[in-house]
C-alpha cells in the first residue's frame, strides 16, 4: 500500500512538473512554417520573396503570443550579427514606434533563405531605445538582446514557429 501511495504521489508531482516546462513554449498561429522559403540573396542584397503584409501580420500574431501588442511597419533580411563576419541570417519585424523589434532565424542555402529548424523567434523591446539598442542578434550559440544605454531591455522568446508536420495535430 505505501508503494502505491508513493507512486501515486510521484506521478502527481512529476506531472505536474513536466506540465510546467511545457507551459513555457508557445505553438505560433502565425502562417509561417519552419522550412518556408521567404527570400533569396541577389546581387549582394537580401530580397524577401513572399508577401510583406503577411509577414508584418504574422510579426503581429508572434508579438501578441509574447504579451505584447504591437504593430510592425518594416521587415527584411539582415546579417544576425553585424559585428562578426558570421553566415548567420534573420528575418526581422520592426514595430511602428521604433522600440521593438522581433527576429526569427533564417537558413542560407543556395541563396535562398528558410524559417529554420529550430523555428524560435525572439523578441527585445525598451521604452527608450531605438536604433542598434536592444536589437536581437545571434552570438552564434543563442539569440540575444542588445545593450541599452538607457532603460533596460527585455527579451521574449518563447514563441515556436510550427512545422508543415504540426499542422494535422
């Protein structure tokens, strides 16, 4: 009897912690899929190649599902870190009002750029900074904000991109 107990009480506290974990990630309703092509290098520019209204859209939805509420007036593929001279690429949403700015990894293949495997977004936001100020960059190991020399930055990322594969569940 005092197994049973045990392992009722386990299962209840180890559920509930698995639970928890899960809690954390959110499954994205924007249109995106990871893989999705949505832009092609040409002539050493970046060009993004599926509707940018759509894009500012699923930028909206990403923010939302990160608590925020926040229009997007600007997108477009830039290096992931412009201090190193990495091949690291994201497709970035810029809101209206300049403070925050949300960043989805990008795969370069045969000049052509796709929502990566990983599907995570980030997100940095300040009331006070603009410009190179809390923007998201890769370090080449995780995605990050930015210093600001003002007020501090913050940062979600807990937003998931589905896969094509997600989709029938």
């Amino acid at each position: 009897m005092k197994k049973l107990i045990f392992g009722l009480i386990a299962t209840v506290i180890f559920g509930n912690f698995s639970y928890s974990q899960d809690a954390d990630i959110v499954n994205s309703n924007c249109t995106l899929r990871i893989g999705e092509v949505v832009g092609k290098v040409d002539k050493n520019s970046f060009l993004i190649t599926i509707d940018k209204e759509k894009l500012l859209n699923d930028f909206s939805i990403i923010a939302k599902e990160s608590g925020l509420n926040v229009k997007y007036n600007l997108v477009e593929i830039r290096r992931a870190n412009p201090d190193a001279a990495s091949t690291l690429y994201g497709l970035y949403g810029f809101s209206n009002d300049g403070f925050t700015n949300t960043a989805i990894s990008l795969e370069l293949n045969n000049g052509v750029f796709s929502i990566s495997k990983t599907g995570a977004t980030i997100t940095c936001s300040s009331v006070d900074c603009t410009g190179s100020q809390c923007t998201a960059i890769n370090t080449g190991t995780i995605w990050t904000c930015t210093a600001c020399s003002k007020k501090g930055c913050s940062k979600t990322t807990v937003v998931v991109i589905k896969s094509f594969e997600m989709e029938s569940n």
